[in-house]
C-alpha cells in the first residue's frame, strides 16, 4: 500500500525505487509480446530523447500558445507533418490533442456546432466505429446511427449514404478499425457524404501514421485521407504508430472554416478570456515535445522501415494462424492488425490464456452480432524479432486450449448472471462476484472463466458489471484492496 502524502518526505531514490517495484507488475511495453495498449519500435536510444524532450517541456502549459510560443510552433510542425503525410493542402489547419478520443469527441464537437439550428443532431457510424464515437455521442448528446458492416467487415457505403438525413451532422470511416484492421470504403462514404453536404470524419487514429507507408512499401490500400473529395476531417494518434509517448493524436481539418466550431471561447466571466481549441484548458507541452523529438529523430525514412518491419511480423504471425489447426484468420490482414478466431473445441478465452500464460499477451475480443469472439493483436516494429518463436507456442497453446476444453460456468453463477439486469448491478453484487471468481486485485491472470461470463452478458449488463469491477478497484487505499 503506497501512501502518497508521507508525512515526512522519502528520498527520489526511494521514491523511483518503490515506483520500479510497482511497474514490475505491469505487462511488459517493450520486448514485442504484448499486442494491444502499446507500440513499441524497439529503436534504441529513443526512449531517452523522449523522456529527455518530456522533461525540457513538461510545465509548459498550452493555455496560452502566445505565452510559450515553442509549444505553438511545435504543435504547428506537428500539424504540418501530418498534413503532408495525409494528404493535405496548403489550406489544412489542425489541433494536436491529448489522443484519439479527444479528437474524435472534437471532430463530433465541430460538426454538431456547425449545425446550431439543430435540435437532435445525429452522428452515423459503421458498427465497426471505435467506442469513442459512442462516447462522443453520449457526452455531446449528439444521436448515434450505426450502420451494419459488410460480410468482409467493411463498412457499407449504400447503407451508410440511406442512413444520413437531414440532422445528419458527421458521417464516419475508419481507416482501418481497430477490431479487425480493415480499411472502410472511404471515397464511396465521403462521396454520399458530400453529395448531401453532410461533413466526413476519417479515423485514421490508428493507422494514419502506417498506412502511408504501407503504401510507398508497395501494399494496394484504397485512398483514406485528405486528398479524398468529401472528407472533411482526419484523425491520427501519434501515440501509437508514430511511436511517440501517450497523450498525443492529431485531428486535421480541411480548412480553417471547418474548423472554427471546434473551438470554445469564453470572456464573460472575471478571469482571462478562455480560448481552447480542445477538451482540456490547462495542457503539458512534454508529450508534445516528447512526440516532436520522436517524429524528427525517426524521420520518414525511419517510418518506413518500421512499417517493413511492422508488415514482416504481420506476414509471419498471419503465416502462423494459418499453419495452426484450431485457429483461423478471421479478418484480411491488410495492415498491421491479425484478428484470429478459433474452431470448434478451442474456446478463445482459454486460448487467450495460454498464450499469456507463454507470454503472449493477446487482446480477446467479445461476440457482436453475427461476430464471433476473436483473438486481436496490434503488431508493431518491435514484434518482428520475436516472431518466430510464435508458430511453436501458438501450436502449443491451441493444444493446451483444446486438452482443456471450453469453459463451464458453475450453474449457481450462470443463474445468478442469466437474472442479472444492469439496474440490478450493486457494488455488493460486484463485490461478492468480483470474490466468487478470485478477482482479488487489478493484477491479470487467467481470465476465461470472467471472460465467456462477460461474453454471454447482453453489451448493457457488460457495460454494468464492469463499471461496477472498475469502481470497486478504483477506491483510495485506505478502504482496503478488495
Ligand atoms: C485507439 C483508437 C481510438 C481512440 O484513441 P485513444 O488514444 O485510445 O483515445 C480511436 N479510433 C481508433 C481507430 C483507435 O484505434
């Protein structure tokens, strides 16, 4: 239990001491094994320059860009990057944001506020669409139109253009999703957009800073970005395949007049006139220095050989699946995504499991719709070295997974849940389920049987019982860990 205000101070060795013992529990962000939540170009030396960078800027405060003008000029080569690399003009404004939530809640924001005369403005979303829409949705009370994908898991571009009506404000593609790294037909979606002068959000937070490279690589990738009619806004993190440290994404506007609604402006009150591009008013220039330091030390040459590497670990994993009985691949890999399922006999979950238990930490996915759960892995340059060792494990797994069979809920739990109703998901209830399964602190271990519980709940009762789970473990220490 760490107390965070001793009250004497403890020396910065003990300090860092008590912080590494702390972070040795964590998964592992760097050695290529962990496939979701991080990226990691495995380039030495520049975990240093980013830190290093960090530091020089981590109380600059983006209140104010004309009271520090290094962090303006940053963010403004920032933006000028991506709008080069995602097919900008000389017209191309955009904001630098805190990652790719606040600028897909940001794109959402500029186009409801385009559109003030609207009293239920609406949003449509392929059923691939990140989370993050929803949750824009849901903060700026803007309604959301989900429209199903196609059989390869695409967007639907016919269902998208008869799903937009007149309180249609933004109009979304992903490119690629995050689920199943497929690229959605984004000509054909900006082009019914356009026709109807709805806006055209690409979220490109993803694979924005690989996808232009995959291409120069020689991969055929359908176009995505700016230099398509009819898209209006494009979003790219650069916390993740431009490697840089969290808390950095780029959301890029075709021109200023589009851009202008995102803005919150405030003078009617006794302090300074707030003028805030973003969500947060207060912001640290260190992971905007930290990611400009990243950005120029790679530069595009270096990008271009991570992405080889990137697309040569993909190639190999994807060569695994294929080879292994039991499993299959259930999504093209056309960028830098595998998404596997398995057959009959070999439950995910467990399967998910083994390979962690064989240090592979894998992303499970749960069913939707006709989708069944599926197995996710991000793969990153740092992935490549490592990749050969997977096929072996992989065919072990699936062995281990099929020897120990699926999952069986004890009948009092499946009865206890098949009753459930979100409404009736207390914090006692949590508590005694949280226990019941052995979930006694924030730490992974074996979670299949949480897992296929989470995987028949109905996505409302999911959504309650890990709110619940979250709440129950985010509680000061001095109401005792679970
Ligand atoms: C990661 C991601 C987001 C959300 O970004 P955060 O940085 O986690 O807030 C949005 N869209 C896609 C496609 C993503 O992969």
């Amino acid at each position: 239990m760490i107390d965070a205000l001793p009250a004497t101070g403890v020396s910065a060795a003990q300090v860092l001491a008590e912080l590494r013992e702390l972070r040795a529990a964590d998964l592992p962000t760097h050695g290529g094994r962990l496939f979701a939540y991080v990226y990691d170009p495995a380039v030495p030396g520049l975990d240093e320059l980013a830190h290093a960078a960090y530091a020089l800027s981590a109380h600059v405060n983006g209140l104010d860009p004309t009271a520090f003008p290094s962090l303006l000029a940053m963010e403004n080569a920032l933006v000028g990057a991506a709008a080069r690399l995602l097919g900008g003009t000389s017209e191309t404004v955009g904001t630098v944001t805190s990652g790719g939530t606040e600028s897909l809640l940001l794109a959402v924001k500029a186009a409801r506020d385009a559109r003030p005369e609207l009293d239920r403005p609406r949003l449509v979303v392929p059923s691939t669409a990140h989370a993050a829409f929803a949750k824009a949705a849901h903060y700026l009370r803007v309604e959301l139109d989900v429209v199903p994908v196609r059989a390869d898991l695409t967007a639907d571009p016919a269902g998208m253009a008869a799903a937009i009506r007149y309180e249609t404000v933004l109009v979304v593609a992903s490119a690629p999703s995050y689920a199943h790294g497929v690229i959605d037909p984004v000509a054909e979606i900006a082009e019914a957009a356009a026709r109807l002068d709805v806006r055209c959000h690409v979220d490109a937070c993803f694979g924005g800073w690989v996808l232009p490279y995959l291409r120069r690589l020689g991969a055929e990738l359908p176009a995505f970005d700016l230099s398509v009619p009819g898209v209006t806004s494009i979003s790219v993190d650069l916390h993740k395949y431009a490697y840089a440290p969290k808390g950095v994404s780029v959301l890029l506007h075709r021109d200023q007049a589009l851009r202008l609604p995102q803005y919150f402006a405030y003078a009617d009150w006794p302090g300074y006139t707030m003028i805030n591009p973003g969500v947060s008013s207060t912001r640290s220039g260190g992971p905007i220095a930290a990611a400009l330091a990243v950005l120029r030390h790679l530069g595009d040459a270096g990008y271009l050989d991570l992405a080889r590497e990137t697309r040569e670990a993909v190639v190999t994993l994807a060569a695994a699946v294929q080879a292994t009985d039991g499993v299959r691949l259930y999504a093209p890999t056309e960028t830098t995504v595998v998404c596997l399922t398995t057959d009959e006999g070999v439950d995910p979950f467990v399967l998910a499991d083994e390979l962690a238990a064989r240090g592979w930490h894998t992303q499970p996915q749960m069913a939707y719709g006709k989708i069944p759960p599926t197995i996710h892995l991000t793969v990153t340059a740092a992935v490549r070295p490592t990749t050969p060792a997977f096929a072996s494990d992989l065919a072990d797994a699936v062995a281990a997974t099929r020897a120990r069979g699926p999952v069986e809920l004890p009948a009092d739990l499946l009865a206890t849940a098949g009753a459930l109703t979100p409404s009736a998901v207390t914090p006692q209830l949590v508590a005694g389920l949280a226990a019941g399964l052995g979930l006694t602190d924030g730490a992974v271990g074996p979670m299949a049987t949480v897992n296929t519980l989470l995987n028949v709940a109905p996505p409302p009762l999911r959504e309650a019982l890990l709110t619940g789970f979250l709440s129950l473990l985010q509680r000061p220490p001095s109401q005792g860990v679970l």
